[in-house]
C-alpha cells in the first residue's frame, strides 16, 4: 500500500484529546503514522503527494455497539456485505452485532460461521455478541468463558430482557468470575405488554397500548441494585425517559456501569409518529419532546456515555401492516453520524461530545482498540463535509431494508469518504 | 349550513375515518341529512334509489351485530349493491395482509368500503391503498365515529340541542373508541364532558382531551343531563384490570340509586351490547323514561344513511 497524506482537516480524536487543525499519514502498513498539527506541508516531503482535505474533519472510525444484521437466519433483512456497505456510507468501521438471528447466537459452534461470514463478507470490524441465555428465552446461561474464547465481545439478549431476577443475579455473578460484559435493553415485559408507543396523550389519541416510562425503570432499578452487590461489566443498551437519565445519574456517583441511547431517541419523538407511521414503531419507544430534551442533556452532562443507531433492517412487507402488526425498529447505520450532527448545528451539544459518545466511549467500553487515531494502530477513520446538505432518500440507502425513521429528512453533514485499515472503502 | 339539493353537499373529507378529521360544519351536515331520513325509515316504503349503481363493501374483521346490521340496511334502503365479506372464510384467513385484501376489492371498484377492525389505525392504512371512499364502523380502541353520530343524534332529538349540557361517559374508557369519538364529538360541539373509570380502565393524559375525570362515579354523574355507560371489554382485557364484576357493579354500575346523583330529567345511552347487572342495572335499561338505547339504534340506520350518502356521492 502506497502511503498517503491529508493536510489542513478539522482532527477531533477524543481518546487522544485532539482537537485542531491538522493532517494524518496512513503507512505502507495500513496504519497511522502521523496524526495532528505536525502533520503540515512543512514536513511532507517533497516528492510525496498530498490531499488537501481544505477544513473538512476527520474523525475516528465510528463504533456503534446496537446492531441487527441479518445473518444467519434474516439474509433478505441484511447481510454482512449490505451491513458494511451501510456502515461505510455513514462512517461506521466498527459494529456490535445482536444475537438475534435465527439460530440465535448462543453457541460456540455458531460462532465460527459467524466470524467467517463477517471476514469473508463485510470490510468492517465485526465483533458479535451472544445471547445471555439459551435462545433468549432467559432461563438457562449461555457459556460466557467459552463464547469468550471464540471472540464474542459482550452478552445480551437483544430485543430482549431478563425478566427473572434470580436469574440476572447468577448472570452478573458469572460476568464477575469472567470480566464479561452485559449488555441489558431495559424493559417490564409484564408493564409494557403489548404496548407499542410511549403510554401519554398520543397514545390515548391513536388509540394504541402505550408502553410507561416505568416499565424501563423498574429494570433499570432492579439491575443497579443488584450490581451494588455484584460488581461486573454492566451497560444499559438504550434508555428513553427523563426518568431514567435521573436515576442513571443519581446512581452513578456510587456504582460502575455504563449507558447508552438511540440516536432516535435522541432526535425525534413520540409527535413523528403522525398517522400510524410504522417506521417509528421503536424499542424504547420514542417519548415526550421533554424526554429527549433530558437525554440530550444527559449526554452533554455524561450520564449517558454511547449514541447507536440501534440499527435494525426490516423489510417493507413487515411495515406495510397495521400498526399493532408492524415489526419494532429501523434502519439507521448510514445516517447515525449525520442525524447526530444535527445535535451539533442546532447547538444542543458539542461536536466533540458527539463524536466521544460515537468513538472513544464505546471503544472504552467494549475494551476494544477503536475509535481512536492512535500511532501505530489501523488507520480507521473518515472524512466529513460537516456542512454538507443532503435528503434521506430511501431509494439512495445502501442497507438492504429501506425501513429508516427520517425519510426525506434534510440532514447537514456527510461522510465523504471513509478507511478501514488504510484502505479507502467508501467515497461518496 | 348544508346545502339542501342532494348533490352539492360539501364535506371537507373524502373518507370518514374519525370525528378528529371533520370540522364542525362536516358534523352539521352529517346530522341534517340523517335527520332527513328518520321518518323514512319510520315509514312504510324505506327504499329509495339515491345510491343505485353504486357498490358498499362491508369488511368486518371483528365480530358486530348492531353496527354491521346498521350499515347493512342503510345501504340497501339507499338502493346499493351491498355486499358484506365474510371475514371467516376469506384469504385473509389464509395470511392475507391488510393492503394486499383492499388491493383486491379495490380492483372491484367499489363506491364505499365500511370497515371494522381490531387495530387501530387499520382504516387509516385501508384508505391510502383504494380509490374509493372508506368509513370507520370502528378501529381497535381510536375512533367509532358513525356511533359518536348516532349518539349527538339522539342527545339532539330529546335535548335539542348539545352545547351546554353535561354529559358523563362512564366505564371501560381505556378499551373504548365509543369513549374516544364522543369525546371530540360532545366537545366539538359545546358540551362539557365528565369521563367516569377506575384508574386501571382510564388512558393516560385523557384529560389533555379537554375532559373532567373521575374516579367516583357519584362525584362525575353529578348534574348531569346525560349518562353514556360503556360495555365492560372484557375480551379485551389480559391481565387483572378489576377485581370481580360485582366488585365493578357496586362501584360503577348504573344503579337507580347513583342516577339520582344526575339531573332528574337524565337521560341513559348504552352503545351496546350491554352486560346487566355489570354496568348498568337490567331495570334502567329497560325504563322507557330513562333510557334511550333503543332510540340509539333506532337513529343508528339514519346516520349511517347519511354517511353513505355524503361519502359515496
């Protein structure tokens, strides 16, 4: 590989606590070997060709820890090859994958067909997770120390919840014994039984079972209470309400853990729904315009640490139903960066928060060497016109499913161009 | 007002999908043509041809006996082709979806499709894939708008008039469509309304609709002119909302005893079917002084009536 140089790009790398005007240099080897303001014209050598990236930024590989790929079982949702044409497209170079395939993934044997399919098929990094027990029925553990082995990087049962408490307790407990880590998407079945929207006045109004607040909350509760005793690895996948971020926040002054939001809880709420619009049919639902107003906070102010796209393919005939028919989630890899600018233009957070809850923070997490511009480590990172306008077109996504929760929204910002070890992978 | 020749008539929708979607000149309209046809239908000879030629689908995905009844002979008193699709032997049954059922009638061009079903929305969804006009007899638990209708019919028949009244809506508010219609109905047209529920049966942020609530029925029948019971859903119910019907009977049931609690000269609605002795006492469904739930039936087939007509012309 011939080495490249960038100069005069916008550089924010939270790991590194960079944040200036400056250029990068990918090695012979696909790795970084210069990041920053050193990195001028003064010191290029002469005979080298350089690109001129003229104040556009270059972050960090994005790391999205939630989400859905088609594979094995859904391949007509998603497979490895469309995931990472996606991801590509919206600067991800880095994804967790949920377990819930068909098998799920709860064995070690499947592991192995997994990491195959994501080597040979996707040019991202995959890290999967697996499921927390057998078939996400949450009853019996899957094998955390051998899944470990096989590279799994965390447990979760997705979509799913450990609705038993004894059974959460000998989770953490072994998650302790194996420095495993949790991933809970925090849900009462029994309260939010077929509930499809926040439980409020659109509810009421559409006539839909709505899904309470408290319903997160008592989960939440119930597993902090537990880690208090049992100290392990433990992330909220998503959280919806102003409640929650309270409580987080509240709790964390005394107990390690982490959590995370959807970038559409974070956006839109429970007002874009409009006439039974199946496509924010959503897992936490999307709530009051005052709680997203509180998770925007919360993440300014580091109660929450992660944004994902929670991104989950669903193919047009699972939407075009009733809306009690409808199948939960959207697509949202490819706008996930450009949708959390927005955050930025409209002045609710800094860019360099954004791009840490995008980057670093779930790398930390994970314990995963991503989301950084380290010397020496695969040059992952894209490049991006932050003012760029553009429309989400379902007919422009490169995902397989078109089931995207901003149709024909107008975004500012776009990934021009993105490097998975020092190759470029994607150009718009 | 409504014009009077039968083809001017100038409704702001092209579908009837919910009492929110119409303005109040929409409802006038709706109530001068249906009063129009309650001495015909009171009549000898009911049949009249203004909607010769024209084809009425019922679609009815859950059960119905007064409504289905209702839209069944007010098409054919109109003179339409009526057709009612048996739901229990259809493709539907064989894992048909919703769009791909109307895309197949819709290549039949019908005049009007009445639908009912179990989710909300459903109608909403049904009358973005066909040409043709579509009226909710119903959705899940969001609207019921030609019983809403029927309702502010015969409110205005015995009262004369809406605005100013009082009017209680009491029981299984949460499960109720009928509950949320009249809501934006009564409210629309100037009364003011008193919803009466245990909090397990009461929606949440009802009160943003512009209601009073309560909690003790005695407290909300209070003055009032007009006492709404609502059926008990219980084959809506999955989990433990009450504790016993009789239980619900003591507390919320219409008894000649809490009726005193309401105006003298109140009047009792039922849009049925009812439970006895769960809702409303067997004796004040059946007081010819009282209730009016026959009434409601009655006027049901004229509103209806008036909705194919306005709808389908």
């Amino acid at each position: 590989m011939k080495k490249k140089y960038f100069i005069n790009a916008n550089i924010i790398d939270p790991h590194n606590s960079i944040n200036e005007n400056g250029g990068l240099i990918i090695g012979e080897n696909g790795k970084i070997e210069g990041v920053g303001k050193k990195v001028n014209t003064n010191n290029i050598p002469s005979r080298e060709k350089f690109i001129d990236l003229k104040g556009k930024y270059i972050f960090p590989g994005l790391v999205d820890m939630r989400v859905f790929v088609g594979e094995p079982g859904y391949e007509y949702k998603e497979n490895f090859r469309t995931l990472s044409n996606a991801a590509l497209s919206g600067g991800v170079t880095s994804v967790v994958t949920m377990p819930n395939t068909n098998p799920v993934i709860d064995n070690v044997s499947i592991v192995d067909f997994l990491k195959r399919r994501g080597r040979d098929k996707s040019k991202i990094n995959i890290y999967p997770s697996a499921s927390l027990t057998m078939n996400t029925e949450g009853t019996n553990m899957t094998e955390f120390g051998l899944l470990q082995n096989k590279g799994i990087i965390a447990f979760t049962d997705g979509t799913k919840t450990i609705q038993n408490t004894r059974i959460m307790s000998r989770i953490m407990n072994s998650a302790k014994d194996l420095n495993s880590l949790i991933l809970q998407h925090a849900e009462d079945y029994e309260l939010s039984k077929n509930g499809m929207i926040n439980d409020g006045i659109i509810s009421t109004k559409l006539g839909l079972q709505g899904i309470p607040e408290i319903a997160e909350q008592v989960i939440i509760e119930r597993d902090l209470t537990l880690l208090e005793s049992i100290n392990c690895r433990y992330h909220i996948s998503q959280i919806s309400s102003a409640k929650s971020v309270e409580i987080i926040k509240n709790r964390k002054e005394n107990i390690k853990f982490s959590c995370g939001v959807s970038i559409n809880n974070l956006s839109l709420n429970e007002n874009d729904i409009g006439d039974f619009r199946t496509f924010l049919k959503l897992s936490p639902p999307l709530r009051t315009e005052a709680d997203r107003i509180a998770l925007v906070k919360g993440l300014s102010d580091k109660t929450i640490d992660v944004i994902v796209s929670d991104h989950k393919p669903e193919d047009e005939e699972k939407k075009r139903l009733t809306f009690a028919q409808a199948e939960t989630g959207a697509s949202g890899i490819e706008t996930l960066l450009s949708l959390s600018l927005e955050l930025y233009h409209n002045g609710s957070l800094k860019l360099e928060t954004i791009i840490k809850a995008l980057t670093s923070s779930p790398a930390n997490i994970l314990k995963i060497d991503k989301g950084n511009l380290n010397v020496g480590n695969d040059a992952d990172f894209c490049i991006v016109d932050l003012n760029k306008p553009w429309i989400v077109k379902k007919e422009n996504l490169l995902s397989k499913s078109k089931n995207t929760s901003i149709e024909n929204k107008k975004l500012q910002g776009k990934v021009t161009n993105t490097f998975v070890k020092g190759e470029e992978l994607f150009k718009l | 007002m409504a014009t009077k020749t039968n083809n001017a008539i100038k409704i702001s929708q092209k579908h009837l999908l919910g009492i929110q979607d119409l303005s109040i000149n929409d409802v006038n309209i709706i109530l001068d043509e249906a009063s129009k046809f309650i001495e015909l239908n009171r009549s000898k000879n009911k049949k009249l041809d203004t909607l010769k030629g024209k084809t009425q689908i019922n679609l009815f995905f859950e059960p119905s006996t007064r409504t289905q009844s209702s839209f069944d002979l007010a098409g054919k008193r109109l003179g339409a082709d009526v057709m009612s699709m048996n739901i229990v032997n259809s493709a539907i049954k064989k894992g048909e979806t919703l769009i791909d059922t109307a895309m197949t009638l819709n290549a039949m061009h019908p005049d009007i499709i009445v639908i009912r079903h179990q989710d909300s929305g459903a109608c909403n969804l049904l009358s973005q894939k066909v040409n043709c006009a579509v009226l909710n007899a119903g959705d899940g638990r969001r609207e019921h708008p030609t019983q809403a209708l029927l309702d502010a019919l015969t409110i205005i028949n015995r009262k004369k008039k809406i605005e100013g009244l009082k009017i209680a809506i009491c029981g299984d508010i949460v499960h109720s469509r009928v509950a949320r219609s009249n809501i934006y109905l009564l409210n629309m047209l100037g009364a003011e309304v008193n919803i009466i529920a245990p909090s397990n049966l009461m929606p949440k942020d009802i009160e943003k609709l512009g209601v009073n609530i309560f909690s003790d029925m005695k407290k909300g029948l209070k003055d009032c002119d007009i006492v709404m019971m609502l059926r008990l859903q219980n084959e809506r119910m999955t989990s433990s909302f009450l504790s016993s019907n009789r239980e619900y009977y003591e507390y919320y049931g219409l008894t000649p005893d809490k009726l005193n609690y309401a105006k003298d000269d109140a009047l009792i609605m039922h849009p049925g079917p009812m439970n006895r002795g769960i809702e409303i006492d067997t004796n004040l469904a059946d007081d010819i002084n009282k209730s009016v739930i026959k009434e409601q039936v009655e006027l049901g087939v004229a509103v209806r009536m008036a909705c194919l007509k306005i709808f389908c012309i």
